[in-house]
C-alpha cells in the first residue's frame, strides 16, 4: 500500500499514526546519514512533515524517499469514526430524537435527585432511629437516573464529529461562542474546537490528541462537559497546519467561523469547502459572506445571536446533514 494512501484504509490509521514520531538523531542540523537510510518508507516519508526534525534532517529524509522512488506528498491522517453513510437516512432523528431525549431527561432527573438525595443525607445523619434498609432503597432509587444518564451517554452509538474552526477569540465574542456551541452544536456529537494556540506542540501530543479521538468511549463522555466541547485541537504555530488537517480531514462536518479573521480563515478551509458550514456572529455577517463570495463559494453564513441563540436554526441544521452527507458520499 502507497503510504500516501494509509490515511484513508479504515483500520491502518493506528498504524499510519504511529509513524510519527521524533527520532533524537534527527533533531540536530547535521542528522547522521544512516540515521535517515535505516528508517522504513512508512517512517521516512513521516520524517520528511516532522516539524520537530530539523530542516536538514527532513530535507535529507525528502530526498532519501525520492531515492526510493516515492514521491514526497502531504501528510494526511484521518481517524475513523462512528457514522456511516446509511446512517444519515434518519436526517435529524439521528442526532435530535429519542437518545437525546433519553440523555437530556436522565441528565435533568439525575441533577434533581442528586439535590434531593444530598438533602435526604444531610437529614438522616442528624435524625436518630433512621431505617438504614429504607434509606439505603431511597438512594438506590435516587442514583438511579444518574446511571441511567452515564449509560446513555458512554453508549451513543452515532455520534458525528463536529470540527470547529475558530478565529482568535476575545471577551466580546468568547461567551457567544461558548453558549452556541453547547447549545446548537454539541448535540451532532464531539466536537473539536480549533484555535489559535493550543496544547498540542508535540508528535507524541499529535499522536495522544489522534488516538484519543478514536476512542469512543472516552470522547462519548468528554462531549458531555458543560461547554460542549470534547476536544481542543489547537497546536503551537509548528503544529497548527496538521492538527488543523488532523480534524478536518477525520470530522464528519466542519463548521467554519467568520466573525474574525474571515479570509484567512476561508483560505485555509478551501480544500474542505463542500463539508464546511459557515457561521458568524450577528453583526459580522455581512462582512463574513463578502469574503465568502470572494473566495468564489455560494455557501450561506449562519449567524448566532450575542446570547448564542442560533437563528434559522432549522436551515442550519439542514446544511450540517447535507455537509455530512457530500462527507460520506450518501444521497
């Protein structure tokens, strides 16, 4: 198999992921020859996008993989994920029906029997002749909705992976953003947010954020944080550009904000346009679809309200299903 081609065999992205990774040999600016030539084409051809190699190892690794006969092309990694093309059929069901339901009641119930259940200790420890047999069912019964709540949760099956991309944010356009998110974008499933900045300025951090995002289990309950957000995906300037194709290449839909920094944010997104979603911040966006038609795109700018109320939330909704379906291919 054409390593160029890894990134997208399903199962082989574990190990397309393990390729990268930094090699002290190479660190330094005169990088051993057969340091580079003993490396495997899987390896090398990672080698030649390693920003934390030096340039004169990935230029002795880019021309070692010509030697071979393999041509030096983009480092692409995409990680599975949970929808499939079929899956889509149901339209919103998918995402707004009754496994959200069941996830929002469980979770309002459990809160509410978690106060009570509070309260009904507090009461018991300071009453004398309490029925322990009784109360031990009365908290049995209480914690009830809570399991029933992380049960719902952990087991999603179809959860879609919503990367967002967000320009560089400050205290007018912060809250918005936050109260948007949880409201209208988190019930799709995890969402990776994307911003300036970021934990990520590592291979081995590249590798831990990738392999977290294929675990379901664990990115099932992380988008249950209250801002909604399952994962932030930024990287240090070096490792901006591949966490950036890192989410957009492994999400079912990207959802693109304008209301800073619109045409460097639609130029960077110009390779994934037919899977993006545009949005903006309510008086930004005029300036947001400007850049859009620009950038030559005829897609519409959705726009959230300062409260991070979505409005045409119904149209906004249909364009995430669509931009889903021109994903996987479906009708």
């Amino acid at each position: 198999m054409n390593p160029a081609d890894q990134a997208d065999s399903g199962g082989d992205w574990r190990m397309h992921l393990r390729d990268m990774r930094t090699l002290g040999a190479l660190r330094g600016q005169a990088p051993p020859a057969d340091a580079i030539q003993r490396l495997s084409d899987r390896a090398l051809r990672a080698a030649v996008h390693n920003p934390d190699h030096s340039e004169a190892a990935r230029a002795g690794a880019a021309e070692a993989l010509r030697a071979r006969g393999i041509a030096v092309t983009p480092w692409r990694m995409r990680v599975a994920g949970l929808l499939r093309a079929g899956d889509l059929a149901q339209g919103e069901r998918l995402f707004f029906g009754s496994g959200r339901r069941l996830r929002v009641w469980s979770g309002v119930a459990a809160v509410f029997c978690g106060a009570l259940l509070f309260a009904l200790t507090g009461w018991a420890l300071s009453s004398a002749g309490v029925d322990t047999d009784r109360a031990m069912l009365a908290a049995g019964v209480l914690i009830l909705p809570a399991l029933i709540w992380a049960a719902a949760t952990a087991l999603r099956r179809r959860s879609a992976r919503v990367f967002f991309a967000a320009p560089a944010l400050n205290a007018a356009t912060r809250a918005p953003l936050k109260r948007f998110i949880r409201r209208d974008v988190r019930p799709f499933g995890h969402v990776l947010l994307h911003a300036p900045g970021g934990p990520i300025g590592s291979a081995a951090a590249y590798r831990a954020a990738a392999a977290s995002m294929g675990n379901k289990l664990a990115m099932n309950l992380a988008a249950a944080r209250p801002d909604g957000v399952a994962m932030r995906l930024g990287g240090t300037p070096a490792w901006a550009p591949f966490t950036y194709a890192l989410g957009a290449e492994s999400a079912d839909v990207l959802i693109v904000d304008l209301s800073a920094d619109a045409g460097e944010q639609i130029e960077r997104v110009q390779a994934y346009a037919p899977r993006s979603v545009f949005v903006a911040l309510w008086g930004r966006v005029e300036e947001a679809e400007t850049a859009l038609r620009a950038a030559g795109l005829a897609q519409p700018c959705f726009y959230y309200a300062p409260d991070g109320e979505m409005q045409r939330r119904g149209a906004f909704r249909a364009a995430i299903l669509d931009a889903m379906r021109a994903t996987h291919g479906a009708p």
